[in-house]
C-alpha cells in the first residue's frame, strides 16, 4: 500500500471513530444519559421512521438499520426498560407493535439534532467557501464509492 493510501484508509478510520467518540462523549457520558451511541442512533431511526401518531414497527427498523430483527426486539426492548421508547399495539393488525418515543426519548432526540446542527455550524466556521465546496465534493465522492460497493455486495448475496 502506498503512502498516500495508508495515510488516506487512517484518516478516513480515525475522522470516523472520532466523530463517533466526541458524540458519544457529549451526549451519552456528559449527560449521563446512560445510552450507547448505537442506541442513540436507533432513537433517531425510530423518530425519523414516525409517520404522524404511527411508529415504525421492529421489521421496519431493521430493515432501515440494516440489522437482524432479533437484534433489533432486543435493542428496543433495551430502550423500553430505560423508558426511551414505548411499544403500541396496532389497531389495525392485534400482531403488529409499533414503536413509538416516549417523552424522555423525544428529549433525548432533540438534544441529537441540536449536536448535530451546532457540530456543522462549528465545521462550517472552519472553511472559506472554496474549501467548503471541495470539501463537500470530495464527501460526495466518498459516499458515492461506498453506495457503489454496497450495492454490488447486495447484487453479489443475490447471485446464486
């Protein structure tokens, strides 16, 4: 691996732990939320997945996560003893649950939003507008790379 590549692959690893790391700090530890970043992430998708006074169900945010329903019964039920999110019965369908955030877990997910806003506004005060446009350019690229690999990994799980 060349220099450039081995300097590019760590940074691209480091900004990322980094920003999860800062995250987690200032949200869960500061605050002492008692919260992984993982469970705050899944309060997020549970919000963002609301649609009016109906809440996602499990199958729903797994797909979204991209995780296992089993792993996700779990989470949110980890959530729901911390009090975060509640389930409700469908009243439509007596075997569909949703998911819903209680108060304390919409407090949490405002809070979520609020960092996120205050963490780009700060990067922003770090860039000239030159530097802002190359940089979000070069992010897009990035995103792309990846989306690209992702999908040929699904296309690739489906050749049988």
């Amino acid at each position: 691996m060349s220099e450039f590549n081995y300097e590019f692959d760590r940074l691209l690893n480091k900004i990322n732990h980094n920003i999860m790391k800062l995250e987690e700090r200032t949200l869960c530890v500061d605050r002492n939320l008692n919260l992984t970043i993982n469970e705050l992430h899944l309060l997020e998708c549970i919000q963002k997945a609301t649609k009016g006074e109906d809440g996602p169900t499990i199958s729903a945010i797994a797909a979204e996560l991209d995780i296992t329903r089993p792993s996700t019964t779990v989470a949110v039920n980890k959530l729901k003893d911390k009090k975060f999110v509640e389930k409700i019965g469908c009243v439509n369908d007596g075997r569909s649950v949703r998911i819903k955030l209680t108060p304390k877990g919409k407090k949490v997910y405002a809070l979520h939003t609020e960092y996120h806003e205050n963490m780009v506004k700060a990067l922003n005060e770090c860039f000239t507008d030159s530097e802002k446009k190359a940089l979000s350019d070069s992010l897009a690229k990035i995103n792309e790379f990846y989306e690209a690999r992702i999908t040929e990994k699904e296309e690739e799980d489906f050749d049988f």
